[in-house]
C-alpha cells in the first residue's frame, strides 16, 4: 500500500506539468511576430508629389475589382481627392495615382474596400525639396566608419562623392558623418543600428548644434536607397531635427 501512495505522488508533478496550457506565439507568413493586443495598423510611405505611385493589395485570388478612394488629411479634416477601382490580378489588387504637386509634406490616406481595416498613409513631398537637398549632398564632406563596400557604393551613387572611409573592424560601430563646408552650420553624426529595425533616435551633439541620431541600418542598403521612400527617409536625417529631439 505504501508503495502505491508513493508511485502515486510521482505522477502529480507531471499531471500538473501537462495541464497548464502552453503560452501561443504566432509568427506570421512573411516572418513577423505581432505581440497580442497590438493594434493593427497600416503602412505609411514615402513619395514624390507628381511622380506615379503603384500600390499592390495581397489578396487571395480576387474574381472582382475593388473602389478606392483617397483623401487628404490634416489636423482638422479630411478632404476627399480621388476615387477609383483597383484592378483584380492573379495575387490581390493593383492601383494607380499621382499624388498632386505640392510646395509642402501632404498626408493622404488610401482605402480599400477589399482591405478596411488597413488603410494606406502616403506623405508626399515637393519635388524641388527633393531636389534641393540632392544638390547639396556632394558639397559636404563625410566621413563613415564600420561600413561595407557595398553600402559605401550605394552612397557615393546618391552623390556622397567625399567619403572618408576608415578601416573596418569587427568592433568598429557603422557610422557616417557630415561635415558641412560652413563652419557655422550642424554636424550630424549617424550611428547605423543593426539590432533595431524600426528605431530611430535624436539627440544633441557633443557640441552646440550639432546632432547625433541612431537609425536602422537597413535603410543604407543598396535596396532601400535605390526607392523614393529610402532617398527621402535618407535625406530626411540631415534635414531639420524634429520639434523635440
């Protein structure tokens, strides 16, 4: 009899151990993990006003097109700019549009009927800023550190022709630096975070006004830096700080 007490006793722990329900975490199809209770949200771009813009909406196998509409927001309201129907094809849907001219950043929202829940946010840019800011890139001198050969050529094709490279180690951090040929003007000093896809920090330089920032390093990436989205996001980083840094 005491045998069987103690035989018994063995198996609580592992009747216990197999009731307690496992904690789920799902990993979705293209590799992201979305924390429960997490809010859906959509994707917010970056374009050029005037110059067209495609927007492909994974679906599955859609028989029908979709209405789309877009409207531009501010802090007040919203106004309506455009209406359409975006085309059925083999994958999802498919849309077209060219965001107006704009002398300032315009915020558009894009929605889908077929997709409710996501709506789309494009901040369009004046193209002469885009244009300003292209021109004074190789009047500056940079200095980088820590990166490859890769990302240096996909620098120097912006028109970062004044690179100094140092020498790379496997402690060396990625950073560039501007150094602008007017003494009274901000030096920016970016450190190129590998481990933080998504974060993107400012803060005030060693010496007044100059500004040290911490950004993905994935955005100086011969794919990022060949779109619209990754030149403005690129320039957008020796261009004014934010309101509070």
């Amino acid at each position: 009899m005491r045998a069987l007490i103690i035989l018994s006793t063995a198996f609580l722990p592992a009747l216990v151990a197999h009731a307690e329900p496992p904690a789920i975490h799902k990993i979705e199809a293209d590799g992201a993990y979305r924390p429960a209770g997490r809010p859906a949200t959509g994707p917010r771009l970056l374009a050029v006003a005037g110059k067209p813009i495609r927007l492909i909406w994974s679906g599955n196998s859609p028989t029908a097109s979709s209405p789309t509409r877009v409207e531009r927001v501010t802090a007040a309201r919203r106004i309506p700019v455009a209406t359409g129907e975006a085309t059925a094809q083999a994958d999802g849907w498919t849309w077209e549009w060219t965001p107006p001219i704009t002398r300032a950043a315009v915020l558009y929202e894009i929605r889908i009927d077929a997709k409710p829940d996501t709506p789309v946010r494009i901040e369009v840019r004046d193209p002469e800023w885009l244009k300003e800011r292209m021109e004074k890139l190789p009047k500056m001198t940079w200095e980088a550190a820590g990166l490859d050969n890769k990302e240096i050529t996909a620098l120097q094709n912006l028109g970062l022709r004044q690179i100094t490279s140092n020498a790379r180690t496997t402690s060396t951090a990625a950073q560039l630096r501007m150094i602008s040929s007017d003494p009274g003007n901000p030096r920016r000093q970016i450190t190129w975070d590998a481990d933080h896809p998504d974060l993107v920090v400012w803060r005030p330089g060693p010496a007044a006004p100059d500004i040290e920032i911490r950004a993905p390093r994935w955005w100086i990436s011969p794919d990022a830096l060949a779109t619209d989205q990754g030149l403005i996001r690129f320039l957008d980083l020796f261009s004014e700080p934010p309101v509070n840094p």
